[in-house]
C-alpha cells in the first residue's frame, strides 16, 4: 500500500504544531538556558559516559564548541567534569542536580502541554495516534525493522 502523497506534508505539519505546543512550556527557562543547552544536558543525562568527544558526535560539532558550550553550561552551575574512575585521562561529563531538577520540570512541564492538546481530541483519536506513532518510532529506528506488509508475503 502506498502512502498518501501528503503524510509526509501532514507529519511535517504535526511536528512543527507539536513544537509549538512545547516551546511555551520550555519558555521559562529561555532566558538562562538555550534551547541547545538544554539538548546538550538532555543527551548527557541519558548518556551518563559522554565526553566531550562524544558530545561533539551528537551534536555534530567540532570538539571544541562541545567544549565551550559545556564551559557555559559548567559556569552556571548544571555541568560538571569529572574524572572517569576507570581511565583518570578521560573526563565524563555529569550533568548536575540543578540541571536533573531543570530536566525533570521541562519534561513534566512539556507533559503536561500535550495532554492539554490531547485532552481535546476523542479516545479512539489518541489510541490511533499512539498506534501511529509507536510505529513511526520503530520504523525509524536503525536496524531491521519488524514491519507488517499490507500486501501478501512472497516466498521464494
């Protein structure tokens, strides 16, 4: 089954309301926290052996804007270097309890602003939604997808 010609227009479009929907709730912290610093806790928190070498290859950066970013993130208190207990050469970056503190309020902050949105639209519109979307992530993800053919399964 081929796909309409315009999901990926409509998919385009939800995401740019659903970044509508999330900004305001992560309005608060703009003027202390950029929205790439914010990332750059983000994938260390769920990362907890980055460096700044691995960081530069999140972000797609050169080493040493990871560098500076985590100087700005360092001198206001939601980043710390520390030394790696296996390797004292190597230095992780550990994002600090303010920063965990600042994380969790966005996330629930960001919760809480799609549930306003999905509290508008009926049961059966929000599990299809969930569907879709737990697919979207699967057919996204690297590696072999487990995906279901509409159309009849060949055999050799």
């Amino acid at each position: 089954m081929e796909q309409p010609p315009d999901l990926a227009a409509a998919i385009a479009a939800a995401a740019e309301v659903l970044v509508g929907v999330l900004d305001p709730a992560g309005s608060r912290h703009r003027m202390t926290v950029s929205p790439t610093q914010l990332r750059v806790l983000s994938l260390i928190s769920s990362r907890p052996a980055t460096n700044v070498n691995r960081l530069a290859e999140l972000l797609d950066v050169v080493p040493s804007s990871a560098s500076r970013l985590c100087d700005r993130l360092e001198a206001i208190g939601l980043l710390r270097r520390a030394a790696d207990p296996r390797d004292r050469r190597e230095v992780r970056l550990v994002p600090t309890a303010a920063a965990e503190a600042l994380l969790g309020e966005l996330v629930e902050r960001r919760h809480r602003a799609i549930g306003a949105v999905l509290d508008r639209m009926p049961p059966r519109t929000q599990h299809e939604l969930l569907l879709a979307l737990l697919a979207f992530g699967q057919a996204a993800a690297p590696g072999p997808v487990d995906a279901q053919s509409d159309s009849p399964a060949r055999t050799a």
